[in-house]
C-alpha cells in the first residue's frame, strides 16, 4: 500500500462571502486579485488585503455574466479569462472590458458540451480542456460517481482549430493543470482518485501513463505550484462504501444512483483538504483545515493560499505554510 501522506494543519482560514453559493475554482490575475464564478452565472474578481497591511474587508466586484454556470477559469497573458461553463461551453471573457462573453467551443467530435469542467492555457494559446461526463449534467454530478461509468474526456483547441479529443473514458474528467516545462499535461479523474498524464513532447508524447494514484480524497481542479509540482483540491475524503459499491455490477450501480436522485444532496464531509502532489507523483503532504467544506478549487499566489468551493457562500483565504522539508 502507498504510504500515506504527512498532514500539515491549515491556518484558521479567513472568509469572503459572496452573496451567492458555489464558487467552483478560484484562479489569481497578475495582479494578486481572486476570480471565481459563482452559480448565479457570475464571475467576481477579489481584491483580499494586502499582506502585512491594515484589515480591511475584502472587495468584491462582478466582471462579467456568462448566461450560464461557470466552472473551472483560466487567466490568459493578455488578462482575458477562459471559462468552462457547464451549460454553455469553452468561454472567454475579459474582465476589465465590454466585449462581452465569446464562445469558443459548444461541441467537440459532434457532441455538445454538457458539462465542461476547467482548462489551462500553454504557452503557444493552445487550450486544453475536460468534460466530466457525457451523460450527466452539473445538476447530476452525483450520478456520475456512483454510476462510475467513464465517459470524461481531455479535449484541445488550438489556435485557429476546432476542438479534438485527446483522451475519452476518463472517470469523471475535472482538474487540469500542465507541467512547468509544458512537457506534459495532467487531468484529475475524480471518479478513480487519481491523476492521468497524457505526455505531449518527448519519446512518449501522445502516450498517457498514471501520474499519481489512490489519492487521500477525491481530486477536483488542481493548480501548479512554483518547483513543477501541483496543489490538488481534494473535494471529499476517501469513502470505502463507495469503492465497495463501484466493484459491483453496473445495474446495480445506476439503481443506487437512481435512488440517490430521490433524495436530498449529501451533506459535505471533512473540512478543507488540500494534497501537494509532486511533478513526480509523490503525495508530498495533505493540508487540511476547518471551517470550509467540499473544497473544488486551490490557487496561490505569493504567501497567500485561497480555497474554493462548490457548495459553500464564500471563497476562504489564508497565508501559505511553509514548504514541507525533507
């Protein structure tokens, strides 16, 4: 068995209510300000207090309205903003101007997307993008667990192009980040608790390979870290029921996610968890914290450590802990 990870405690972690429930991911501009979209369709830039400077309340400040549900974002050099709405699509939006919200992709190989889940951005503009499933909506996402059916997928778009699939039966396709040198680029199924790497350059580009396995929790959108390395939303603790149920047979499987749609949405479990996922796959150490539930986005910039959520009001923040040693 993997040797479990060190935990490492959170600070108390600060809160900034929103008005508004599910800030899905949370993303840093150049200029330290938070972004996240909300389930009203709006995205809201942050300005949290300056470091070492005087407590002042957080400003908030809506930027744009996709017309649907935003999800995963991505800050582009110029300070536009990728958005994976899970009703509309690929998105770009700028946030300092009136252009308005632009569609970049609604379909990819003929389907449309349903449920595009977050993107990152290389260096030469190509887009690389999941789909968490192609049977279920956002609404949905539930069933897409239990059922554990795979039909995620990583798509690309690159400049001038259309959208292509890259990898398909990924176990609920969310997070995606890529490595420091674009050498790779990294999705997390949250559905198998692990992170796939699809190699892109090098004797084995085009080939995808396991980067870490058997996580402490269920992976969501995952950010990469100064030294190569990630920082992994961890939506919910490991649940062995689940694993039990996911071993037995699929009608079986779809009578208890259907059962599951009768019934009020689950609570969240656990506080605030956070993996360090090395460029290498080690699990470095788990940061865990209180007061904060069903954390599905992680950001950091300079000494600051902020948190999103989909089912919490508020995004949290905190200073950074230092680097684990050793």
């Amino acid at each position: 068995m993997p040797t479990a990870p060190a935990h490492a405690a959170l600070p108390p972690l600060r809160l900034v209510e929103l008005g508004a429930v599910g800030p899905e991911d949370v993303v840093f501009d150049g200029a330290g300000r938070l972004l996240t979209g909300v389930a009203d369709g709006r995205v809201l830039r942050i300005g949290l207090p300056e470091p070492g400077g005087p407590d002042r309340p957080a400003e908030v400040r809506e930027v744009g309205r996709t017309g649907g549900r935003p999800l995963g974002l991505e800050v582009l050099p110029d300070g536009r903003l990728l958005v994976c709405d899970a009703q509309r699509g690929l998105l770009r939006l700028d946030p300092d101007g009136t252009a308005g919200v632009e569609v970049l992709a609604d379909s990819v190989a003929g389907v449309p997307l349903r449920f595009c889940s977050n993107a990152v951005a290389a260096s030469d503009g190509t887009v690389y993008f999941t789909v968490s499933s192609r049977r279920h909506g956002l609404d949905d996402w539930l069933s897409d667990i239990v059922e554990h059916r795979p039909t995620g997928l990583l798509a690309r778009l690159a400049p001038g192009g259309e959208p292509e699939v890259l990898l398909d039966g990924l176990q609920f396709a969310n997070g995606v980040a890529l490595a420091s040198d674009e050498s790779f680029v990294t999705v997390a199924e949250t559905g198998a608790r692990r992170l796939t790497r699809l190699w892109l350059t090098g004797p084995a580009a085009g080939r995808h390979d396991t980067l870490a396995d058997d996580l402490p929790g269920f992976p969501d959108n995952m950010s990469r870290v100064p030294g190569g390395g990630f920082r992994v939303a961890l939506a919910g603790p490991r649940m062995l029921p689940l694993e039990w149920l996911h071993r037995a047979a699929p009608r079986v499987r779809r009578a208890v996610a259907a059962t599951a749609r009768r019934l009020p949405p689950p609570p969240a479990l656990g506080g605030a968890r956070v993996a360090e996922v090395g460029a290498d796959g080690r699990v470095a150490r788990e940061l865990r914290g209180r007061g904060y539930r069903m954390v599905t986005g992680v950001a950091q910039h300079g000494g600051r450590l902020a948190l999103g959520s989909l089912r919490e009001g508020a995004v949290a923040w905190c200073d950074l802990p230092a680097p684990a040693s050793g």
